[in-house]
C-alpha cells in the first residue's frame, strides 16, 4: 500500500538544531565535532609530530669571537630556568603552544642549543650575557619560538588548515547540483514493501539515470534487469566497468555501487538505495556525496522511514524540498511463540542466521550430517559464489532446501526463505576505542533481516521469525517491538584535495600523521560526523616506507582491503613496490602472486585462503579503473574464469 504524504517541513526539529547543541549518536570509531571558537581551542596537539632540527656546525663561530665562549654548564642552567617561568609558558600558549607542545619543542631546543658547536651570533651574545647575568631570561624567547616553529610547521598555518578542515557546510561543494534545483522524492517503508522496485520504475522511464546501491549484487541486478528490458545501462564497480552496448559506447543509463557514482554527470533520474547507510561509520560518506551532489532533476532516495527527517533536514540546507511516498509490507510476517530449539525441527525454506562465520560452518556441518543440504552465504564469500548459492537454494527442483547465512543476506538477494531463525542475537562490534564487544543487535538489523522471510513473489506468501534458542526469543521480541532509532547523523571523509592542501603547509608530516591532524581540526555541525579513517590509515603507515606521491598514496589507501586477512595485506604491499618500481602489473604477475592455479579446499583453512585469492583479484581489478590501465594487461573474464 502506498501512502502519498504531504511536504512539511520540520519546524520545530530544525529550530532545535539550530538554536541549541544537539546530543548525537556518533557511529564507534568515528569522530563529531561541533563548531569551535578561537584558532588555539580544540586541538589534539599529542598528533603533532615535532620535525627533527640539526645542531648547527659552522666553523667560525662569530658569537664567540665578539662575546667570548659560552659555558655549557652554565648555558644548561639558564635554558632550564627559563623552562620554568610561569610567564613564559603562558606567553607560548598565546602562540599557539599548549603545555605539551611547550614541553616538546623546549625538549627539542634544548637538545639543539647544547649539541650546536656553534649559534647564531646575536643569539650567542643573549646567552652570554644572561650567563655574566648582563640580561633576562626571557630574551631566549623569540629564539625558542623560531626553533619551535621550525619543529612544528603548522603553528605558521593552523589558521589555513581550519579553513580547509571546515566541513560544516559540504552542500556548497557540488555547485553543479547546486545550479538545478532538484526534485528529491523518498521511497520510505519496511523490508519487502516495493519501495525501491517503484523508484527503479522511474530509473527505467527516464532518459537517462543514474542507480546508485551499497552492494556490488544490487548494481549488477538492476543493470541485467534493465538490460533485459530493453533499456541499455551500464555497470560501474570498483571492480569492473561493463557495457550495455554491443560496440561499448557508454550509456544513458548507470547501475553503479554508490562510491562509484560521477556527481559531475548530468542526468534525469538518480536512485540512492538504503539510504539509512549514510549514518554508516566506514562508508556513510558515500550516501552524503550522492545524496548533496548528484546531478540529477530528480533524485530518488529510498530506505528506512527513520532517515525522512534527516534528509529533509540536509536538503533545507541546499533549498530543496522533499515529497515522501510511503509504503506498506506486501507480506505479512509473524514471530512465532515457539524456538526451533534442535536442527531435527528444520523444514524447507529455512533459513538460520548466524554473526559468526565459525558458527556458520560448524551448523552447515551438523546439518549435512543429518543428511540434508544446505546453502551457504556470508559476507567474504565471492558475490558469485552468493549468487550461486542463493539459486541453488531457490531452486524448487534443488534438494538444497536449508539456507544457513550471515546478516549479509540482510540486502542485496532475492531469497525464497519461509522461516528465518536466529541462531543468536547478539553480534560482535568495534567500540570507539577500537575495542571488540559484543552487544544485542539493533532494532533495523533484527527488521531488516527479520523481513527477508516470506518475499513478495517468493514461493512463500508469508514470513515466520523465531530463534534456535528459548531464551533469546523473548529478547528478539522485545528488539523487534522497539522503535527504529532516528538516524540523525551523516558521514563526511576527507578529500584527496584537502590532504593535498594540508601536506603543502606539512610537508614533512606522513599521509598517516596528515589525516590525524585533519580529522582532529575538521569542524562539522550538528548533523554530521567524520568517518572512521583507521582502515586508510593502516593502509598508509603499510606503504609509508614505499616512495609514491601524495595523490598515488591516497588512492592506494582507499582500496577496499580487509586489514585481518595477512595474505591480501602482503599483496597490498607488493601492488604498491610494483607501481613505485615502474612495474607493470601483468596477469602473469599476479598469477606468480597467488600462485595460480590454486587447489580445491580440504578444510577452512583452505576455504580462507582460497577467499584471500579471490580479494587479491579483486584488488587487481579494482587498480584498474583508477587511472593505470597501462599497468594492467588483463581482461575482467581472464580474472573471473581463471583462462
């Protein structure tokens, strides 16, 4: 059922935004920081990292021959009382030196003045006379403040780097969606109520779209789909670019994962598929980007009715208005009273989801041995792999008939599941320190998986929700009962433009160090928050030894890779030693790395690497349309059928 809601704007939310601080639920590992005052307020100066100065050796020494040789003794004594006058740590903080940058760079000073053979000789002479106690301590000073701005660049530029961390306004940086004035229609309703099946419909009418999606699957479901009926599209990936047209002409019609997406294109019609990922701690960025820059006269946005609000809000930032459509479930779906409890009770159409890959195997294993089939998805698994899977197990003619999976069936599968179990309802997270903890999942997960049984068109008419065990049910109950929580946030990342601007004033500091201080200067309002830059900055210490130039290591940096797998890690490295050497990357290459052809898996063990391959691959491909095809030699199918 389709619901058409009139246009409101939300007056009394918006005004709360603005007239007072709002409390924000920042995703773990992630970083909000609301507007600050004053130049010097807010930093976390334990990031900057003190540059290293040499002693000066000149052969004359000019102080000495007008004022005498310095006593060393007696030097190391003045430069420690004037370490401690209260009057000059304060008059070092009103140049930008909190306490423990004073500390550093007086560390550092002192190291420099007692290893110098020689000074400068007006700063020989002030030394000399405090020594005869002819001067003041306090004439040191301005020689400090030169030292300590040799060791610490930025405090010469804090001013600029705020400027270019200022990220309180990101709608003003797409001005060629700014010129248009566009339409923005929202999709909102549960799983499995044809929110964006009506959105897609409009991608296929218009002229020319764009259809933007958080899943490689998604992407490559609505570029067959469109392709079959008729309307020629494109695919866009990390991983691939694959023609509608015979002859390879590009197309009207884009099917891209949402990274991927050109916000300088023009078109007529944009989709933005699950929007609610924009609060995502890793990749929300992606969904804000679309969302402000996309060029398109009408952008549809479909997803969870927790995310209107928000929406609304940004697009009053760009003088956009919002229409919201929505819908109701096409099916009906039941939590039942009873747990499954053993796997003797499994029937057809089963499907139990687990948020451990250990549990998946060891479940997958006890039902085979029980005699019956099983599928298996999670989320490393190849998406061809998936999609095999997923037919095998909607095949009627299959005897396959249990699904057992990870919440990575959560989006992007049309499965034909009658009951879904939940083997547990609790999963792992990273906390904001880093940290793994386990917590009970949310209220949109539970839904959001809950809703993937008794499919529209599947083989079943309606859905059944319970538990392997009795005492999660009730839990899940009272999770599933809740209200979705209001996502009241966006992501925003840092521009290689901007880290480009910030190593021009730091040009010693490392693409590691860089990120850190602009993440901590980076400014946003209430409705924003910083992506979790760990991953990219793994990436950059890995390759920090490597001689690349700034743009080369920032793109290297924001491959796709799984930190926790040490196979695609090392490989990581050597793609970046081949590229900095001149290298190309050829197929026979890549072939020697992964020794090539690979075996057939005996146990997990094997199954975990041969995945490892499989991402090794994948980051092959995904190098490629970057810019270096003339370091590439090889076709997308050499990859994928392995000739």
């Amino acid at each position: 059922m389709l619901t058409r809601v009139p246009h409101r704007w939300p007056v009394g939310r918006f005004w709360r935004s603005v007239t007072r601080p709002r409390q924000q639920v920042v995703p773990a590992g992630c970083t909000n920081f609301s507007q600050r005052e004053g130049p010097g307020t807010g930093a976390d100066t334990s990031l900057f990292v003190p540059l290293t100065v040499k002693p000066d050796n000149d052969p004359r020494d000019i102080g000495a021959e007008l004022s005498g040789s310095l006593n060393r003794n007696k030097v190391l004594s003045v430069l420690n009382m004037f370490y401690k006058q209260k009057q000059i740590q304060k008059l070092a903080a009103t140049n930008g030196l909190d306490a423990r940058l004073f500390h550093k760079a007086f560390i550092s000073f002192r190291k420099w003045v007692m290893e110098s053979k020689t000074l400068s000789a007006d700063f020989h002479v002030v030394l000399n006379d405090i020594c005869l106690q002819a001067g003041h301590v306090d004439d040191i000073f301005p020689y400090f403040m030169q030292h300590a701005k040799q060791i610490f660049p930025m405090l010469d530029c804090m001013e600029d780097l705020r400027k270019v961390s200022d990220l309180r306004h990101p709608a003003n940086w797409y001005q060629e969606a700014r010129k248009i004035h566009r339409k923005i229609i929202f999709h909102s309703g549960p799983t499995n109520s044809g929110k964006t099946y009506h959105a897609i419909q409009h991608f296929l009418k218009a002229r020319s779209a764009v259809y933007c999606g958080p899943l490689k699957l998604l992407a490559h479901e609505i570029f067959e789909r469109s392709n079959n009926n008729g309307i020629v599209c494109d695919l866009v990936t990390g991983e691939e670019r694959c023609f509608g047209h015979p002859e390879g002409h590009v197309s009207p019609h884009i099917a891209c994962t949402i990274e991927m997406c050109n916000v300088n294109q023009p078109c007529e019609v944009a989709v933005i598929d699950e929007i609610q990922m924009i609060r995502d701690w890793a990749r929300g960025w992606a969904w804000t980007r679309a969302l402000l820059g996309v060029c398109a006269e009408e952008v549809h946005v479909c997803g969870e009715a927790a995310a209107i609000n928000l929406v609304t809000e940004l697009m009053i930032t760009t003088g956009e208005e919002v229409e919201v459509l929505k819908y109701d479930r096409l099916s009906p779906i039941k939590v039942l009273n009873e747990p499954v409890e053993t796997l003797d009770r499994l029937r057809p159409g089963d499907c139990i989801v687990c948020f451990n890959k250990n549990d998946i195997y060891a479940i997958s294993r006890q039902i085979e041995s029980k005699g019956m089939e099983c599928a298996v998805i999670y989320g490393s698994l190849p998406p061809g792999a998936k999609l095999s899977q997923a037919k095998k197990f909607n095949d009627p003619e299959d005897p396959c008939k249990i699904l057992v999976a990870t919440d990575a069936i959560g989006m992007g599968l049309n499965l034909s599941i009658r009951r879904m179990i939940f083997n547990s309802i609790t999963k792992p997270f990273v906390n904001e320190k880093g940290e793994k903890e386990v917590d009970y999942i949310s209220t949109s997960q539970a839904l959001q998986i809950a809703g993937r049984a008794g499919r529209f068109s599947s083989a079943f008419n309606h859905g059944e929700v319970t538990t392997m065990y009795r005492p999660d049910l009730l839990h899940l109950k009272e999770i599933l009962s809740k209200p979705v929580e209001e996502i009241e946030v966006a992501g925003l990342h840092p521009t290689a433009e901007q880290i480009e601007i910030f190593a021009y004033h730091l040009p010693q500091s490392t693409l590691s160090n860089l990120m850190d201080i602009f993440v901590n200067l980076a400014q946003v309002d209430g409705r924003f928050f910083v992506c979790n830059v760990d991953d990219f900055k793994f990436l950059a210490e890995m390759i920090q030894h490597i001689p690349l130039n700034l743009r080369v290591r920032y793109v290297f940096c924001t491959a796709p890779i799984n930190r926790k797998q040490p196979f695609l890690c090392t490989s990581f490295l050597k793609f970046a030693r081949q590229y900095s050497r001149n290298e190309p990357l050829t197929f026979s290459w890549l072939c020697r790395l992964v020794s090539w052809p690979v075996s057939s898996p005996h146990n997990i063990r094997d199954l975990a690497h041969l995945e490892a391959v499989h991402d090794v691959c994948d980051l092959y491909l995904w190098f490629r349309p970057t810019g270096w095809w003339r370091r590439c030699d090889v076709n997308h199918a050499q990859i994928r059928t392995g000739t």
